[in-house]
C-alpha cells in the first residue's frame, strides 16, 4: 500500500527550482577574485535542487527510509573515495603540467 | 499418472513483497538500477573534475558554450519533471485523459530538450570544437552531455511505450507510470549536476 501521507505541493516545488535555476545563473556572474566563493554557492544550489527533485519528485521524502539509503549512500561513499584519491590525481597532474 | 493432470496447489504462497518498497518490485529494481546509474555519471563527472582542476589552462566554459541557450534547457526538463509528476498524480486518482495529457506532454518537453541540444551541438561542431579537435574540454563536453543525451532519448521512447499501453492503468494499478516517472526524474536530476558542472563553473 502507497504510504499515507499528503501530496506534496508540486507546484511549490516548481517554483523552488526555477528561482534557484535564476540564482545559480547569477551566482555564475561573481567576479573572477570570488571564484572559490562562487563555485562552493553553484556547488550548493545544484544539491539543493537534486535534492528537491529526489524527496518530492522521485517521492523519497515519502518512503521508507532505508529506499532513500540505498539511493543516497552510494554518491556519498563515490565522494568520500574521491576525497582521498584526489589529492595524489592532483598531485600526479600538476607535476605533469609543470613539467612542460 | 493422473496426478499429473491435476494442478497442484498445495504451495501456493502469496508473492513475497518487495522488502524496501512494498507496492511494487519494480520500483524496487528502478531504483538499484538508479543508483548504479548514478555510479556511471558519477565517475564521468569526477573525471572531468580531476582533468579540468589539474589543468589551469582549462578554457572557462561560457566563452565557448552558449549558456543562456542551456539555461533555457534545463528549464524545460524542469518543466517536464512536473508535467511527469502531475501525470502520475492524474492516474492515481483514475483520470485517464489526465495522464495521457501530461504524458504526452512529457514527451515533448522530452523532444524539445533534444532537439534544443541538436542544434546546440550543430552549432558547436560547425563553428567551435568536435569531440576530437578541442582536446579535453571538447572531450569532456560532449562525452558527458552526450551520454546524458543517450538517457534523455531512451526515457522518450520508455515514456512513449508507457503512453501507448496508459489504457491499462488505474487508480490501484499505476506502479508503471510511477517507475518511468523515478527514471525521468533522475534523468533531470542529472541534467541539474551537469548543467552547473559543466556549464556554470
């Protein structure tokens, strides 16, 4: 049986997501000297979406938890492993580059 | 024998449920394949991460892209995400006509977000790079937008096998619109990562 709960505003969430969309859009514009700042904010908003979209649209928010575990923690442990290894990626590259 | 005319029904069980999603095993199967698919973006998108970053000549991308034009399609496909939604929420309360409008709308947000990354690409390989001649960034660029394009192109034609067969759903029997749904949204989901990734940052 579908899970008791209320439909969400869908609309809502519609609207949630064009008006990060126009943010992310103006974040994009920031001045090269805040260019850390900048992609930390389109980093976030980006998740932000993604995460609107998976709870209310795909309904995560609604199931049993351990579905939105099975969906969440793969990406998550894909970024822990790319947190260790990307430091020696980074390394190897950059040494490669200074070497020309 | 005779026995063997006879059907035995002595084992008979109910089917087990789904343990993590007791409506349907098919979400359950969306969904693991969902999250093998987010394995696939995923290594894509973390190995355009770590070329662009060990790169510091990496071009920035909106002096080569158009993003505007890509603006405008990530809207679209926001747009069909809630034209999907609306079609699920039609079938849940068995209004047929409901469904197979917002369906077929769907499908044509669908269309228009590939036709829109046609001309994108048009325009991009007659004037600016091809997978090949740019290095990394035209690599990069067009393996991942183009992989993404892939599933936009196989969810229009699972949306459409799904609008062909809508006159056999119901208020009680809808789990195949929900799960083309699960799959047209993480196909959105991903436009939403790529399109800051590549476009944005």
């Amino acid at each position: 049986m579908d899970i008791e709960h209320e439909e969400p505003n869908y609309m809502k969430i519609f609207y949630w997501l064009v008006a990060l969309t126009v943010a992310e859009l103006a974040v994009a514009q920031m001045p090269e000297g805040m260019r850390k700042l900048m992609v930390a904010a389109l980093i976030a908003l980006a998740f932000i979406k993604a995460a609107l979209v998976a709870m209310y649209f795909m309904h995560l928010k609604f199931e049993k938890h351990i579905l939105a575990m099975v969906a969440v923690i793969p990406p998550i442990l894909l970024g822990m492993f790319l947190f260790i290894t990307y430091p020696d990626t980074a390394w190897r590259l950059f040494t490669q580059w200074a070497a020309h | 024998m005779s026995q063997a005319a006879v059907l035995d029904h002595t084992l008979d069980v109910e089917p087990a449920e789904s343990p993590l999603t007791p409506e349907s095993w098919g979400k359950l199967g969306m969904w693991l394949f969902l999250a093998g698919d987010a394995m696939s973006f995923g290594g894509l998108i973390a190995a355009y991460a770590a070329l662009r970053f060990g790169d510091p000549n990496w071009p920035i991308p909106s002096t080569i892209l158009g993003v505007p034009f890509t603006a405008v399609m990530t809207f679209l496909l926001i747009c069909s995400s809630v034209t999907m939604v609306k079609a699920l929420e039609s079938i849940k309360h068995g209004d047929h006509a409901g469904l197979r409008k917002f369906l077929g709308l769907t499908i044509i947000g669908g269309l228009c977000f590939l036709g829109m990354q046609a001309r994108e690409y048009s325009h991009l390989i007659e004037h600016v790079m091809t997978l090949t001649n740019k290095g990394l960034f035209g690599s990069t660029f067009f393996v991942l937008t183009g992989f993404h394009g892939c599933h936009v192109f196989s969810g229009v034609v699972y949306l459409t096998c799904i609008l062909l067969s809508s006159g056999k759903y119901t208020k009680d029997n809808h789990n195949s619109v929900e799960i083309v749904g699960l799959y047209w949204h993480f196909v959105d989901l991903v436009w939403i990562l790529i399109f800051t990734f590549v476009y944005l940052v």
